[in-house]
C-alpha cells in the first residue's frame, strides 16, 4: 500500500511539474499549410474555437497545447489534416485540443461507466479508469482522423490516372494547362482529387505560378508516383516537352505499377494461403480419422 501512494504522489508531482514547465515555455510556432485558403480563397472557418461559449474552456487548452514540444507530432497532424482537405480549417494545435477535450469526455466517461457497474472504486482504480479513459478518448480522436485522410488519398490515388488523361486529352485539343484543370474541377467538383486541383487553379488565379502551385499540391498530398509526376511536368516546362504528352506517360506508368502490384499481391495471397490450408487440411483428416484412431487405441477396432 505504501508503494501505491509512493507512486501516486510521484505522478501528481510529475503532472503537475509538466504542466507548469509547459505553461511557462515559450510557444512553438508550426507552421500552418492552410493559411492560404483561410486569408486569400476567403474560406470561413468553421471550428468550435468560433462558438463564444466554448472559447473559456478552449483557450486555455489551445495555449497550453502551443507550448508543447512535439513538433514532429504536430506535423503530423498538419499532414492528416491537409490530407483530409482540412474542411473545418483547423490548425494541428486546435485539432490537438480537440483530442484532448474528447479525451476528457473518455475519460468521465468510462469513470462513470466503472462507477455505475461496480458501485465503487477506490482512489487508485479512479485515476486508473481516467487515465484509460482519457487515452482511448485522445487516440480515438486521432485515429478517426488518420482513418479519414488515409481513405480520401486512397481515392486520390484512384483517380489520379483517370484525372491526368482528362487533363491531357484537354491539353490535345488546345486548351492550356490552367483551362484543362479548370474544366476537369468544374465536371466534378467534389472528387478530392477535384479539389486538390482547385486549389492548384486558384493559385494560379491569385497570381502565383504553375511550378509553385504544383509544389504546393505535392507537399499537401502524400500519394505513391504523384511526386514523381509533378517532378516530370516540371522538367518538362524546364525542357519545353510537350507537357500533353508527359501527363499520358505519367497515367501509363502509374496503371502500369498498379498492375504489377495487384499481380505480386495475387503472388503472396498464393503463399500466404498455403499454411491456413494445410491447417485446415490436418483439422479434416483428424475429424475423420479420430474416431478410428480412438478405437484402436482402445482395442476395439477388430471386435
């Protein structure tokens, strides 16, 4: 029992020493990707930081969370966010404070739920069921996220070939490279692929140049060969090559590598499945020998 408290009064010191060095650290700044669409596409933010009764409690939160040293954490939240489109415009640091207060919410939660099955709890399983309860609400709110964005580049990553053959058949028939993604945005604008690319035109449109609004789109967007392809339709520009002609090259290759990993997952499903079959294999003849087995052992195979 001495232990326990020795331990419990070592982890409110430890709590409580973290929250007033982090309090007292300067902030870290990250740096926000969504800015642009914030202050220059006129996208209005849509975030609970926005609701007046709410901000008391968030503030403080949100500060807090600033002075935090995980920048590499923080980066990556920042890249699930531009990889889901950021909808809402939240910057990795109020997404942060989201989990948090959703881990708070964990955590009353399955304290109350422990509290109303087992009638009581003692000091130590209390804060135990906190504890538990406030990480499976903080990673629940980070994976739901990280599930979000890795399922829309999945569907970029689907479109894309499609996409590059729009923009290059466009191209064919003698529209520029703005006007062809201008027209691809306009056919389906809620593909995410189709807003990736508007984003890419109203860059464009506030004056910035096609290198710098393809650079963007690849740093927004983590998907297998579309570095590689914004990296051919740069050195196309560079070397004057026709940029039509680079784009189907681009589509080619990619359904290509998307062949030849269908037909090597294809190979290893052959390999994997080899040992459940022979598990299951053993399980039949078992089932259908045992009782011959059994009875021979028995000495009653020949009565």
């Amino acid at each position: 029992m001495l232990v326990l408290v020795i331990a419990m009064n070592a982890l409110v010191f430890a709590a409580a020493f973290l929250l007033v060095a982090t309090m007292f650290r300067a902030p870290v700044e990250t740096k926000d990707a969504s800015a642009f669409r914030v202050d220059v596409d006129n996208v209005d933010r849509n975030t609970v930081f926005e609701m007046v009764p709410l901000r008391p409690l968030l503030v403080p939160l949100y500060h807090l969370v600033r002075r935090l040293n995980a920048p590499r954490f923080k980066a990556h939240v920042e890249r699930l966010l531009l990889a889901l489109g950021n909808p809402n415009q939240y910057t990795p640091d109020e997404y942060l404070v989201m989990c948090m207060v959703w881990g708070v919410v964990g955590a009353i939660a399955l304290w109350l739920g422990a509290l109303t099955v087992l009638g009581g709890l003692s000091l130590l399983a209390a804060v135990l069921y906190l504890l538990l309860g406030f990480f499976v609400g903080f990673f629940g709110a980070y994976l739901w996220l990280r599930e979000r964005a890795l399922s829309r580049l999945r569907l970029i990553a689907k479109r894309l070939p499609y996409t590059l053959d729009l923009v290059a058949m466009a191209m064919d028939a003698g529209a520029t490279f703005y006007e062809a993604a201008h027209s691809v945005v306009q056919d389906e604008p809620e593909d995410p692929l189709n807003e990736e690319l508007s984003v890419v035109v109203r860059e464009i449109d506030f004056g910035r140049s096609r290198q710098d609004a393809l650079t963007h789109l690849g740093e927004r967007i983590s998907v297998e060969g579309l570095d590689g392809i914004l990296s051919a339709v740069l050195q196309a520009e560079q070397l004057g090559t026709p940029l039509a002609d680079v784009l189907k090259l681009q589509a080619n290759l990619l359904r290509m590598r998307r062949s030849m990993r269908a037909e090597r997952r294809a190979g290893e499903a052959a390999v994997k499945m080899l040992i459940p079959s022979m598990l299951i294999l053993m399980a039949v003849v078992i089932v259908i020998f045992a009782p011959l087995i059994v009875r021979f052992i028995e000495g009653t195979y020949l009565e």
